[in-house]
C-alpha cells in the first residue's frame, strides 16, 4: 500500500525550510541532496553501513555519522572532497567501494559536488534527524518525558494566597515572574463554570442561588462532591475520552455501516467515570479486558476500544485490511495512553523520536494474535451459562426438523460462500480451502475477515418461494415442540485471543524481514515482555496494558494528568497532549506535572481525586480578569503561568445540551442505544455516523470519529453562524425556552421576562442598560394585536355557505391529531368532510386530508390526501394510501379536485366479498351551484389489517413534517362503516348542514363551530383535537422566542469565564 | 515554545485580524488577503493556476474505452490475460474472466494528433488543451478506499482533503463565499459523504461547502421563510449589542471578535452567494454552450457554468461530482452505462473549457477530469468491467498544463501504469506545485507528526508545464 520501500530515505524530512531556519543549506543544496544524494547512498551504501550492519564501524545513514565516521576516521569533510574518506573509496583509490560494481562518473561527481558545497542534510527545528537505530544518544534518554516520575518537595510558601499543593507550584512560578495571580471569581462564575466543566451542562438559576445563599465554611468543596456524585458527570467526561479514542458507531467507509452494538463501550467509559475507576484498571480492562476478566460483561465491552477502527465490509484484499486493522489499533494506543504518535515508526524509525521500527512492531506484536468477535455475550459468566442452559435446551427439541431445516439452508450458505470466497485473491482462497484446525494464526485472521463478507453475502442470498414456505413451516413446527427459542444475549463488539502462542510480527509488515515479539517502547524498556499465557491467550495484551499501567512507565501518569488537567482549564502543562515527543510541547510546570502524577498513582489513579485537587485549588477559581493584566500579559502573553483563567468557548455538545437545558426539554434518561439528533437526550448519545457528523455540531468543531482529538479547535466560519441563526433546530429551542419563561415568569412584565431569559440561558440577571436593548425586539408584543384576531385567522369558513373551517398551512401550523391511541379507525370505514386546497408540492409529497398512519410502509394505517407535482400517479389525483396484510399500496381515485376551490369528500373503505379491499372516492365542487358529483370505485389488494394506534390525524401525519396540507378543512368526519352511496349522496343533497350527524353516529367529527374550543368532536365522543400544538403564537410569546433565539446566538452563551 | 505552538497562533492571528476590522473596511475590499481569516498560510510563487474545478466522474470511467486505445486488447478480445500481466487484487475477483474488447472508434483529434474516442466527441475538440495522463494509479480497489484516495491521498478515512490543503496553503481571494466548493449532479451521496471533502485533522474551517445548485446554494443560508427582514435586522443589532460589549470587556479573547465578524460575513453570504448561482445573468449562447438547452445536458452543464461563476469570483477550489452515488461504476453492461454518461458529460466539460479559453480564464483555472480509478481489461459479468486503481487516466487542463499530448503509460492491456507513473500522491503534488504551492512546505503538525497531502512519498511532475 504505502510506498515506503522505495524511498525510504525520501521520507519525512525533505525540506524544513518552512520550520525551522536551515543552518546554511540552501533550498537547492537540500534539492540536490535529497534527489541526487541521499537515493545514492541509500541504494548503493547503507546495506553494509547502516541500521542492520555497520561494516568498518561505519554508518552512512545521518550526517552526524558520516562525519564521525568509522574505523579509518571520517568518511567526509565538510567542503573537502580531496580529503574526504568516502570520495577515495568510491573511487576506488584506497577502499573500492562499492565492492560488487563502481559507482558511475556522474553519481561520483554528485558526491563530491555534494561535498564540497557544504554536505547539506536535512534538519528540523534545529535538530537533524536522528540516527537510526537502537544507539541512543545521552539527550535522547534524557528526554524529559522519559525520565522516571519523580516527586517533588513542595515550594516554600509563595505568600498567603492558595488553598492547595497545586497553588504552591503555581505561585512559586508566578513570584519569579513577577506576577499576582487573579483574584477569586464571583459565585455565579464560578458555579457556571464548575457545571459545564464537571457536568457539561449549566447550573439552573435555583443552582447558583442555592450557592450564593450558602455561607457556612467548605460550601465550595461540598459543591464539588456533590456535582462529583452526579451521574452526569460521567456523561461529559466520557465525550472527552471518546474524542481521544475516536469513538464512532458505524464503519466510516462507503457503506459506513450502523454498529448497534457500539454504545455498550460509550456506557463502560460514562460508568467508568462516574464509579472513579482507578485509571490503571480502566487502561488493563479496555486493552486486555478478555484476558483479565473474560467472566465480566463490563471487561468484554471494554475491549470495544480495539474495535473501533474504520471497517470495510467488502474490502478483498484481506491482508492488506488486516494490516490496515493492526495499524490502527496500534497507532491508537500510543496516541491514547502514552502520548506519542508512533504512527512514523511503521515505516521507518522515528525521525524526531527515540521510537524504532522495530518498537512500532514490538507494540504490534501485542495484537498479534488478537481476533476480532462479534459472538460472545456482553454478560456476566453466570448469566451466559444460564442463557447457554435454556438454549441447548430448546435445540434438544425437535432434531428431525432441525436437521431437515439444515438440509434445506446448507446449500444456500455453501452457495453464498463459494460466491464470497472467489472474490478474493488465489492465496487467499487456499487458505479457506484449509481446515481451520491447520490454518496459522495470521491465516486465522484473514480467514476471518472473509468469513464476515460471507455472512454478510449470505445474509443477503436469495431462497426459493418453495423453501421459504418450507422454513417457515419447519420454524412453526420447532416452535409447536421447543417453545419460543430464548431471547439472545446482546452481543459484545469485544476481541480474543487465539490461543496461547503468540505470533511474530514481521518489521515493517513485510514477511522477507526480522520479526519481532511483544514488547514496549524500548528506550523505556529494552527487553521483550515476560508473558503469562493462559489457556486461550497469549497474554501478550495483558503484558502491553500492565507495562502502560504501571507506575514506573514515565508516560502513562503524566498523559492522564495532563489531559485532565487541560479539560479544566483550556490547555494543559504541556500543550500537546498527544505528543510528549520532541516536536511537542515542554510542561510549564514540569514539577507539578510530576507531583500530581505520582499523588495520582499514589492514590490509586483515581480521577475524582484529581478532580478534586483541581477545583479546590486558588489556580482554578482565578477570575478570567485580572487588573494588573495589561503588565502581565507582557510578560506571559500566553497564560502559560495561570495567572488568570481562560476564557473558553464551550463544546458543540456543551452548547447543544445548554440550549436544550435552558428550553427545559433536556431529557435526563441515561445510557443506552444512540438516538436521532431530534432526540431531546444529550449529545453523548447521538448517534456517531463517520460519514455523516450532524452539520451543527460539526460547524462547532464537534468530531467525526475519524481522527483522535485530544483537543478540539475552536473555529468561526459563516456555517456556523448561519446553522445557529437560521437552522430550525435551534430556533425551536428558543421557541420552547420562550413558552418555559412565559409559564414562569408570566406574560405581564417585560422587565422580569428580559430578566428571566437571560437568568435561564446565560445564569445572569438582565443589566439595566440591556433591558431596553432587548426590549427593542418586543416593539410589536406588547402593543396589541388582539389575540382573537389572530384566532380568526385560523379558523374561518371555507366558502360563504359553510360555518368556520380550520387553516392548515404547510409550513407554520402542524397538522391537529387526536389524543394517542384512543381512536381508531379501521376498515371498514367512511370518510367525509370539507376542503379546499391551496398547494401542491414540487415533489411527490402527498397532501395529506386526514390519516392515521406514520408513512411507514412496514406499520399498518391509511392515509387521504390529494397527490402533488411528481407523483407516479399524476398531480392532483385523490387518494387513499394503505398498508394492510397485502403491504403499502396507493388506491388511486383519478378524480382531480382543483385548487383554490372548496369540495365536499368522501371516501369509504370495505373488504369486498372476495376478501379484496374496495374504495368508493366522492368529489363534489362546491361553489357551483351545478358542481357534479363524480365517484369512482377501486378495487385493491386486501384492507384487512389497515389499522393503526398511532393518532388521527387532519392535514398530516403522525410525526411526520411533510406530507401536510395546505387550505383549509371542514366538517370531517369519520364512521366506522361504510356507507352506501345512497347515504352520502344525501349527506351532499343536504348541502351540509350538521352533516347528518345525529343519524349516523360518527365515531368523530369536528366541525370548528364551537366558540369555546374550536377543534372539540362535535360526536360527543370526546375525540378533541389537540389544539395545543396549533393555537398560533402570540406575538408577546413571538418576540421572547426572538429574544431567547438571540441570547443562544450570543458569545456569552458559547463561551464561558 | 515549539514551532507546533507557533504554527497555531499563526493561524488563529489570522482569525483575529480579520475580526478586530470593521465591517466598513471589509466591505470596502473584499479581497484583502491580509485582512482574510483563509488568508493564504504558505509562501507560494506565482504561476499561473489560481483555481481548480475538480470534475469528479465517480465511480470509475473506463481509461481503455476514453483516452487509452489498446489495440491488443481487441486481439486477446475473449481470452484470458496472458500470464505475463501480473494479477492484480480485484474487487469482484473476476481477475481471470476473458479480456474485453472496446467497441469504440478511435481517432486522433486536434493539431496534437491526441487520441479520444468516440464516446467523447466534444471533448475532443478541445484536445489540444488536454494533458492526459495515462499513468495514474492508486492504492483503493474498492470505491470508498478510491475515492478517499483521490481526495486524501489515503484509502482510509481521516486525512484532509485536497481542496482542505489548497485552502489552507492559499486561501480564497472572495471571503463572501466560501474557498472550497463542491457540487454534485444529484442528492445521492457521494460514497464516504462529506468527508471527501473534509478536513480530517485540521480545523472545520478549512472543509469544502456544499452548494446546492438550485434554490438556495447553501443550507440554512437565507433567513426562514416566518421570520421577515425586519425581525432578522432588529434581532441581529440586539446581538451584536450584547457581543460586543461582551468582548470589549474580555480583550484577550479575540475569538469574541472574530465570531462577530462571522455573523456580519454570514449575513453578506445571504446576498453574495445567491448572485453567484444566479445563471440568468448568462445569455442564452453561453448556456447553450454548456449543453443547458439539452435536457440529457442540462443538470451537469448548470454545474459546470456554476464553477466558472465561482472561480470567476475568486473561489479557490472547486469540485464537481458528476454520477453521485458510483453511477460511473460499470461491472456490467458497460454499454449502455458509459454511452449515457458520457453524453451527459461531454457537451457540459467542452463547453466549460470553450468558455474558460474564451473568457481568457483557462489560464488561471486549473481543470482536472478523472474518477477515483480505471477498469480493467478484464471483463466483469460478460459485458462489464471490474475496477481498476493499477492503471488509468486523468486529464488536466489550463491552469499553465501544456495541452496537446499524453503522459506516462499503461502496459498492453492497459491494466497497469507502467511509463512515468503517477501516483496520487504524485498528482496532488502536481497540482499544488500548478498552483505555485511547494507541497513539502505545505505542512501542518499533528501529533508530533509533520503532515503534508502526499505523506513525503509525492512528486510533483513538473514536466507537465512543458
């Protein structure tokens, strides 16, 4: 896949002019070098002078070493080619290098060119790529974040300010620099800021007034245990470390399929937190929770970790997808727990980094013989073995027909797989010719892989009518003798070993070299890990996670303080929290990173303990304004000493959950399945589609599961602006934050609605000086548009002959739906009623009459409506759409009622004598006095089983935002029969009057007359509309949704002090 | 402080300039590259590319059957690849299936003699401003690894795309519409979605926007439909009231500022990007031009037209996906598929490079054509063919590309490159070197990791300007 081996040396450093300021190496010179000489050396030298052999004690594979040298001295001198070692021996004057065939005139002239003009070689930052190889220099081990964890003496006081070891630390820097730190935030700061930061969402206004009327001693820390013990706590903390792990649930390539399973690790990671897992455990559980713990449903899914790598389904070269699989995992897992992108050590050792090829593969090697599952239970032992009790069990029951149904399906699956297996390459297909029992662990592995798009293709196959009749009735019979077979256990996505011996990994992936064990980063730990095997496992990932886990290695600790340090206050000590290597950041306190590090270990990794150090801390209550700033900034102009807080913009989900909370629709049920982004449940449980991030979050910087962020970026684009100012989402969110303070605060003080707006979105009072400003939206609210006025707009009569009809308008009113369940219409049925229609849509949208279906094809229910501009059956047709036994079909009348013009309707629904459905479709034009009546009878498929629970509904569907009318609708009625022609005809004779009702008896009706409550069953059955939902808004209520839309808008809403 | 700490401040610097103008001045010059948050973050030298339309025929068109003649192939018609071609890994492992013959015409077109068949007639009499590239290979057998290839230089998702790194390293020269635009020719999704034209692990601010291509270009771009002008102006002074009173309290977050200039950009998009799609500015000849008289025309001869509006405007990059959804995929009945693709293309693509030449634009507007892959000789289901990443064609042209000839080769069969290949890596630093952008200096850190587009394995191919 990569190229790598063909140029090898071309790698990573080619030009460093953009960072760094080359010594004296012209562009050109790098140029030169790196087309003419570095190829040179590399295909022709560093075979027998370089990393694997060093002939002479010469390597001829960096600067530094060429200049060094071997066993006859220096092999260049820099500008001297007469006396430079190399020219003399490539010219084969004293050595005759190379010794199978000379170098041509043109390559030796390269070299001495190259030398004379001052042997440029590529460097970095100032530093020139390191030597390859295990030889690490004194500096490299040396490197401060591989020094063992030290402890450090706390600072001598600094003065009187601090509550904590951290503000020692913290002061100590800020007396050398000369600065005072920031004084203490004020209570409603401070309490907005410990919410979003602990729980991610804001305080409610009670919140902070419980606070600020609290005065006894240790309020403070009260008020952190107590939000510690919150369980949505755990909820914001796991966003932050699913970041990190690049958490998503679907496969993030073409078909990017949906992983149902994948919340099960979301929830491992929220209760992890909420239960303070000691941090060690959590690392051991998720690398290697098969192995430590393959009895805990709680360890298996917290191996999900390792699965969320980018999965192809029907991806063919296998082993390329294996590898990409490894590289994954394995690059994920430096990232994650030791802070080093080792990503550049699988094809070279590391150019910046005492990180070898040979450790990316040792880190590998853990992997090695890792499998993928998809099979085992997420349950505990004891639930497993009484699952597996009842299910052999129940397939004791009934052999004959279950070997029967085997016989039937074994050829379909040996079909699907022989049509699966072909897909691959030949060496592939031996390898699925083998027995199991005789394939290596890496064939294993593949095997594996292609056994998944097997199952998928057969999962797909087609069977024959006769044997689908044949299984179903063989499953019918199982069932009559074995009972229902016993709900499956849900799946976890976990991994396991595949057995005992561990497998080498070869360097570089590539099978012709050195292969390697198990083992860790070796400039830390040189030598390859002892392993513990058990019966099924290699122990090779418990090994890895023990060696990450434990207190000696330098990294671990300090990555996990750090980070958490940096979620509190915007950036960490050191400012890269993925990368503690030599192109990160240096900790701004490196003795109290090492201090809270080993505290941490100390008291046995437990996060909260951290937390609490954190927030009892003067460092993190320092108000974000300081009023020596200006002196300050000069001297720190990055905060880097914390002698103020920084201001920060909140998270996409913080802001999404912050707007939710303040509308008072924030849904406090936890755990579980993923959810739609209509959900009203808090962002960690949206559902998290790689190839498709929902656009809000995304224009806030949210994550798509691609990369691992340890920190999000914070960008302004006009998207966002306009996702925030003209998207529905979040302007039904002020819509229902303005109806919450109206219920609240009342409808007759502008002043105290101002107030409680910004109360509830921003945790503060209205200042005088924005009570007018705000007040500017209210300029139509309060200065009368008579409420009945605007009702009168709502309900009106259709044409002069009838009484008040109901408007329905495609895009401001919902349709009206009767109260859940409690009505329901089935066949057979008649429909009547009143109408005028204004629109089509463009598309082939239905504009729906009156209906009690959710457009579900699969969920029974029927439908009226008129069809629009696209459809398959011609604009305007009046219809009848069904889902009964027979499916979904669409009963078209053909009759073409016009727009703009009322109508009398009517359709009735029966099951014809042959068990067929039979629809009778009245339409009568009604501002004519002559208007005909046309009828049209059609027969359909089957109209038993056309029912539904879900409401009725007039001018819609049951939560559906399309298919709604446009106009105007009245005197509907429903009877639960079907009434002859003769009946309706006389219902129309009677030009409308009551529409017969009495006679009838409809089992609902509405007629909009009734003065008190418009949309009351004038059947007396008690089927009101739900008017809720459709009573036009007030423009008191209007201009507050204005006001709460504006306040989500505004910075103070986004970002925090 | 490491140059990973200056490279960020660098970038949000660039954010803060742009917030802290007033709007009077931003709207006095729109194209003061200083005072643009995309304001361009590399060196460049000039040349003469300053835009690129990226037209995307997904799914895979057929090198064998376009621009790459293998007259072998009509000889071997039936049988199966001699052994002497290697086996690639196929994605339907029809790899030993008989070779399939084209059933084009052939001739060479234009003073270059370039050969183009039949099935792109108007094409062809733009040849002499083609360079086509028979050479061009690819890592991803399948589409989704193809695609992502082509946009990202990887098969697996998460690195920026092409359009991401030409924004970050220029920016745009128009910052009322958006510097990397993309368009499709139907609502089905491109395979991998948006994040093809993503930012992987650089900041949001760099992806491409998705236009619409009637209606309104951009979603949730112009005011809701209940909410009158009035409103929005009267609602839009209260917020800018309280912001920036909250920002002139907290001077050392700039961001506060930048994000008020968000809103006032945002709001002049709502008139800028209307204008920009608005076709009934072209007269009726230029439409035509573009095929939009034509129905089988119209849809992607309204896109191509679009681009030029946009690059016109100082949009950046370009990408237009024509056959949304793979429809470019053929491994069967190949027929029938590329007769009607092609013919949906081939007017539009002419008549956008006819207009670019006529408008003195083909200079400054680098276009490239090609799919994520090739297909292969082989045939797939009798009349199909399977596809093909080891071998296959991309033209560019204008942009400063020197016209007229081919580059590079495939074997005999046209299964593999095999003359001056170049790889993807290769072609995206040829268009960053088009555009004046040394794609080794084009570098953003993360990680620890110096990344650049071509993962240090690209070449620019320079011989394309001579």
């Amino acid at each position: 896949m990569l190229r790598f081996f063909v140029n090898t040396f071309a790698l990573i450093v080619t030009s460093g002019s953009l960072v760094c300021a080359q010594d004296s190496a012209s562009p050109t010179q790098l140029e030169f070098f790196e087309t003419r000489v570095r190829p040179l050396l590399h295909s022709r030298c560093v075979k027998c002078h370089g990393e694997y052999e060093q002939k002479g004690d010469l390597r001829l594979d960096s600067l530094e070493s060429l200049l060094h040298g071997g066993e006859s001295g220096p092999a260049v001198v820099t500008g001297q080619p007469t006396e430079s070692l190399l020219l003399e021996a490539v010219r084969y004057e004293s050595f005759e290098m190379p010794p199978d065939k000379r170098l041509s005139e043109q390559e030796i002239t390269d070299l001495e060119t190259w030398i004379r003009n001052g042997v440029a070689w590529p460097k970095l930052n100032g530093k020139s790529v390191r030597l390859q190889g295990a030889a690490f220099t004194k500096e490299e081990r040396s490197f401060w974040s591989l020094q063992p964890l030290t402890h450090p003496d706390l600072p001598p006081s600094a003065g009187r300010w601090g509550q904590n070891e951290i503000d020692g630390f913290v002061a100590a820097k800020l007396k050398a620099a000369g600065i005072e730190p920031a004084p203490t935030a004020d209570d409603d700061v401070l309490m907005r800021r410990l919410y979003f930061d602990l729980l991610g969402v804001p305080p409610s206004p009670e919140d902070i007034s419980e606070f600020q009327s609290e005065k006894s001693d240790g309020r403070w820390s009260r008020f952190v245990d107590r939000l510690l013990a919150d369980s949505r706590y755990g909820e914001h903390w796991a966003r932050q470390w699913l970041d990190v792990v690049r958490y998503a649930e679907s496969d993030g390539f073409r078909a990017d399929f949906y992983r149902p399973e994948a919340w099960r690790y979301r929830d491992y990671v929220v209760n992890a937190f909420n239960d303070d897992k000691p941090y060690d455990r959590f690392i051991i559980e998720q690398l290697a929770g098969d192995e430590v713990a393959p009895e805990k449903a709680e360890a298996l899914v917290a191996t999900g970790f390792l699965r969320t790598y980018l999965y192809e389904y029907n991806q063919r070269d296998a082993r390329t997808q294996w590898q990409d699989i490894l590289n994954q995992v394995t690059d994920i897992t430096g990232e994650v727990f030791l802070g080093l992108g080792i990503g550049c050590a699988r094809c070279h050792d590391h150019k910046f980094d005492p990180i070898l090829q040979e450790d990316y593969y040792r880190l590998q090697a853990c992997f090695g013989t890792m499998l993928p599952r998809d099979d085992i239970p997420a349950a505990d032992a004891a639930e497993h073995q009484r699952y597996r009790q009842q299910y052999e069990t129940w397939l004791s029951k009934g052999v004959e027909h279950r070997e029967e149904l085997q016989r039937i399906k074994e050829p379909y699956l040996k079909k699907a797989a022989k049509a699966a297996t072909q897909k691959f390459p030949e060496d592939i297909q031996v390898i699925m010719a083998k027995p199991p029992a005789d394939r290596t662990p890496l064939e294993l592995q593949l095997a594996d892989l292609v056994n998944r798009q097997i199952l998928y293709d057969e999962s797909k196959g087609k069977t024959s009518d006769a044997d689908v009749k044949r299984i179903a009735e063989l499953e019918k019979q199982i069932m009559e003798v074995a009972g229902k077979e016993p709900a499956k256990l849900p799946a976890a996505i976990t991994v396991a070993d595949l057995g005992a011996m561990p497998q080498l990994l070869h360097l570089g992936a590539d099978s012709d070299r050195r292969a390697v064990a198990a083992g860790g980063v070796s400039i830390i730990n040189a030598s390859p890990f002892q392993l513990q095997p058990s019966k099924n496992s290699t122990g090779q990932r418990t090994a890895l996670a023990k060696w990450i886990a434990s207190p000696k290695n330098p990294l671990t600790a300090r990555v996990i303080v750090n980070r958490i340090w940096q979620y509190h206050f915007g950036s960490g000590l050191v400012e890269t929290a993925s990368d503690f290597g030599s192109l990160g950041g240096r900790p701004s306190h490196p003795e109290l990173l090492d201090w809270l590090a080993s505290e941490f270990i100390a008291h046995d990794w437990s996060i909260k303990w951290l937390h609490r150090r954190i927030l009892n801390s003067s460092t993190w209550q320092m108000s974000a304004f300081h009023p020596g700033a200006v002196v300050a900034q000069e001297i720190d102009p990055e905060n880097r000493l914390r002698w103020r807080f920084d201001i920060r913009r909140l998270s996409a989900e913080q802001i999404r959950d912050a707007m939710l909370t303040s509308s008072g629709e924030l849904r406090s049920e936890q755990g579980g399945p993923s959810v739609e982004f209509a959900s009203q449940r808090r962002s960690l449980y949206l559902k998290a589609i790689r190839n498709a991030p929902e656009p809000l979050l995304r224009s806030l910087d949210g994550v798509d599961g691609l990369n691992s962020i340890s920190k999000r970026s914070t960008t302004t684009t006009p998207t966002q602006a306009l996702n925030l100012m003209n998207g529905d989402w979040v302007r039904k969110r002020a819509a229902a934050m303005a109806k919450r303070i109206l219920d609240e605060a009342g409808a007759s003080d502008p002043t105290g609605i101002v107030d409680a707006a910004f109360r509830t979105a921003l945790g503060r009072g209205a200042e005088v000086h924005e009570v007018p400003v705000a007040m500017q939206l209210f300029e139509n609210a309060f200065r009368g548009q008579d409420m009945s006025a605007v009702a009168a707009q709502w309900f009106s009569p259709l044409c002069e002959l009838t009484g008040n009809a109901v408007s329905i308008d495609s895009d401001h009113q919902a349709p009206l739906a009767t109260t859940d369940g409690q009505l329901v219409v089935t066949a057979p049925f008649t429909f009547v009623g009143l109408m005028k229609l204004n629109s089509l849509y463009a598309d082939a949208t239905v504009r729906t009459i009156i209906s009690q279906w959710d457009s579900n094809n699969k969920n029974g229910g029927w439908s009226i409506g008129v069809t629009s501009e696209k459809s398959a059956h011609q604009p305007r047709n009046f219809i009848l759409q069904v889902v009964g036994d027979a499916g979904y079909e669409v009963v078209a009348s053909d009759l073409r009622p016009e727009l703009g013009k009322p109508y009398l309707v009517a359709v009735t629904v029966e099951q014809a004598d042959s068990g067929k459905g039979k629809a009778r479709f009245f339409l009568q034009p009604l501002d004519t006095k002559d208007g005909k009546l046309k009828t049209a009878d059609v027969e359909f498929k089957s109209a038993a089983g056309v029912t539904s629970k879900v409401p009725v509904m007039l001018g819609g569907r049951h939560k559906q935002s399309r298919h709604k009318w446009d106009g105007k609708l009245d005197q509907v009625a429903l009877f639960s029969k079907s009434l002859n022609f003769d009946t309706i005809e006389s219902l129309f004779a009677d030009q409308l009057k009551t529409v017969v009702i009495a006679q009838h008896a409809p089992v609902a009706a509405w007629d909009f007359d009734n003065k008190e409550n418009p949309v009351a069953d004038s059947s007396s059955h008690g089927h009101d509309l739900n008017i809720q939902a459709t009573l036009p808004v007030s423009p008191l209520e209007k201009a507050v949704t204005e006001l709460c839309h504006v306040l989500f808008n505004s910075n103070e809403f986004v970002y925090i002090d | 402080m490491t140059t990973y700490q200056s490279r960020r401040e660098m970038l949000t610097s660039a954010g803060m300039g742009f917030g802290a103008l007033p709007l009077a001045a931003m709207l006095a010059d729109s194209s003061r590259a200083d005072v643009n948050p995309n304001a361009a973050k590399v060196h460049h030298r000039q040349t003469k590319a300053k835009s690129v339309i990226f037209l995307f025929m997904e799914g895979g068109p057929s090198h064998i059957d376009l621009f790459d003649p293998k007259p072998l192939l009509k000889k071997l018609s039936g049988q199966s690849m001699p052994e002497s071609f290697e086996r690639p890994v196929t994605a339907m492992g029809e790899v030993n299936s008989p070779l399939l013959q084209d059933q084009r015409k052939w001739a060479q077109h234009g003073d270059s003699g370039l050969w183009i068949s039949d099935w792109l007639p108007r094409t062809a009499t733009c040849a002499d401003d083609l360079a086509v590239i028979r050479s061009c290979w690819s890592n991803g057998i399948n589409h989704a690894g193809g695609v992502c290839s082509m946009n990202t230089g990887s098969p697996i998702a998460g690195r920026p795309s092409l359009g991401a790194w030409v924004n970050y390293g220029l920016g745009s020269e128009n910052e009322n519409l958006p510097a990397f635009v993309v368009m499709q020719d139907t609502n089905s999704q491109v395979v991998n979605g948006a994040r093809n034209w993503g930012t992987g692990f650089m900041p949001a601010i760099y992806q491409g926007t998705r236009f619409n291509t009637t209606g309104n270009p951009i979603s949730n771009l112009s005011r809701p439909k209940n909410e009158d002008a009035a409103v929005q102006q009267r609602k839009l002074k209260v917020l800018d009231y309280l912001n920036r009173r909250h920002a002139a309290a907290r001077p050392q977050q700039t961001e506060l500022e930048a994000r008020i200039a968000g809103y006032e950009l945002a709001f002049r998009m709502q008139t800028s990007a209307p204008e920009a799609v608005d076709l009934s500015q072209e007269t009726a000849e230029t439409q035509t031009l573009y095929g939009m008289d034509e129905k089988v025309t119209a849809t992607f001869g309204r896109q191509c037209l679009l681009a030029r509006r946009l690059v016109e405007r100082g949009v950046r990059f370009v990408q237009l996906y024509h056959g949304a959804g793979s429809k470019w995929d053929s491994h069967s009945a190949i027929e029938k598929n590329h007769t009607s693709l092609c013919k949906q293309t081939d007017q539009c693509v002419a008549g956008l490079l006819k207009d670019l030449k006529q408008r003195g634009l083909l200079d400054s507007t680098l276009v490239v054509w090609g799919g994520e892959f090739g297909r292969t000789p082989m045939s797939e289901k009798g009349d199909g063919r399977d596809h093909n990443p080891t071998g296959f064609t991309m033209w560019m042209a204008g942009g400063g590309v020197k016209g007229g000839r081919t580059i590079g080769t495939t074997d005999e069969l046209g299964l593999h490159a095999v003359e001056d290949r170049l790889h993807v890596h290769d072609l995206h630093s040829t268009i960053l070197w088009l555009m004046g952008l040394n794609h080794r200096e084009v570098v953003y850190y993360d990680k620890g990791r110096p990344e650049r587009i071509d993962q240090n394995e690209g070449h620019p191919y320079s011989g394309i300007v001579a």
